[in-house]
C-alpha cells in the first residue's frame, strides 16, 4: 500500500514536470518573440563593391530581387536567407534568446548569392560574390518590442 502511494506521488511528480517544463518553454519563447528582436538591415547597391556611390544614395542604383544569407561559423552554416525588395532592402529577424549579439558580430557575415551581373551586365567582368561583416549600431523601441539593430560594415567582393 506504501509502494503504490509513493508510486502514485512519484508518478504525479513526474507528470506535472512533463507539462510544466514545455510550458515555461514556450512562454519564454512567446515572451521573447513579443519584447525583443534582432534585426540586421541594409540596403545592397548595385555597384562594383555593392556599397552606396559618391553621389550618395539617391543617386545609386539598387540591386534588388537578390538572394541574401547570413552565415555563421567557421563552416558557414546558412542562418538565414532573404531576398532584396524592389529598395534593394534586405532584413534577416533573429529571436534575441537564440543569438547572443557578441558572438553573432564575431562569427556571423552576409554573403550575397546573386552575382553583380544581375543588376548590370556590365559589372559581369567582376567575379566573386558580395559579402560584408556585421556590426551593432544600437537598440531601438517600438512598442513593447525592443529592436537590436545591425547593419552590414560595407560589402566586398570575395572569391566564394
Ligand atoms: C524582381 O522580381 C520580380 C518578381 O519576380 C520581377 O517582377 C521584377 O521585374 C524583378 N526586378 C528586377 C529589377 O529584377
Ligand atoms: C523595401 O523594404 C523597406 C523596409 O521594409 C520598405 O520601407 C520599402 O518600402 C520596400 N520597398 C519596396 C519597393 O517594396
Ligand atoms: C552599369 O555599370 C556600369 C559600370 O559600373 C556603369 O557605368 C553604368 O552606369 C551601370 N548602369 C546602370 C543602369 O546602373
């Protein structure tokens, strides 16, 4: 009778830790997906160094329908992938609970997939693909969302 009583204790114990532990799990998820985010933004340019011209960006043209990715580590695992809209803007949104912001800026860089070719033909002489570091330019609030946000350092063109 002992037995089965501290059988059924342990057995409730368990079951309550089998619910509560998913719970508390997808409330913080919830949590975080309503109070804060990581944005990295930027506009890509359809220049020989995809970076704003001299005559600054009004006068630029964009590079837009381009597939973006965020890459990270030594092996360069794809994190995310975006394409630019017809601004030549890219956002890539990331759950601040899964990134720390330190180890994104130090691992983690865009490469840009399409080549220059496809916004200007003439730009197809230019091999390699577009690719910039990161870097943290600061928290902004909107509503209850607070935003880090990241820009890219400036794009370079590198042999992939
Ligand atoms: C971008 O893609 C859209 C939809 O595929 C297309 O209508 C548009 O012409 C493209 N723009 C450029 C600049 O390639
Ligand atoms: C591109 O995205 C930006 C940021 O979301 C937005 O302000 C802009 O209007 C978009 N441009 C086009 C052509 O959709
Ligand atoms: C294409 O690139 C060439 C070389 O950089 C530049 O002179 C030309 O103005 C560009 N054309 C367009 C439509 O942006």
């Amino acid at each position: 009778m002992a037995f089965k009583a501290t059988l059924f204790v342990f057995l409730s114990v368990a079951a309550v830790a089998i619910v509560l532990v998913p719970m508390a799990e997808a409330q913080l998820g919830l949590i975080s997906g309503l109070l804060g985010l990581i944005r990295i933004q930027g506009t890509l340019f359809c220049t020989p160094n995809g970076n704003v011209g001299t005559g600054g960006a009004t006068a630029t043209p964009v590079f837009s329908n381009a597939t973006v990715q965020l890459l990270c580590g030594t092996a360069g695992n794809v994190i995310s992938t975006v394409t630019t809209n017809g601004s030549g803007i890219f956002s890539i949104l990331l759950d601040p609970l899964q990134f720390l912001l330190n180890s994104l800026l130090s691992d983690c860089k865009l490469l840009v997939r399409t080549p220059l070719s496809a916004c200007n033909s003439s730009l197809s002489g230019l091999t390699g693909l577009l690719s910039s570091p990161l870097q943290f330019i600061g928290n902004t609030i909107a509503g209850l969302l607070s935003i880090v946000n990241i820009i890219p350092v400036g794009f370079n063109l590198i042999n992939n």
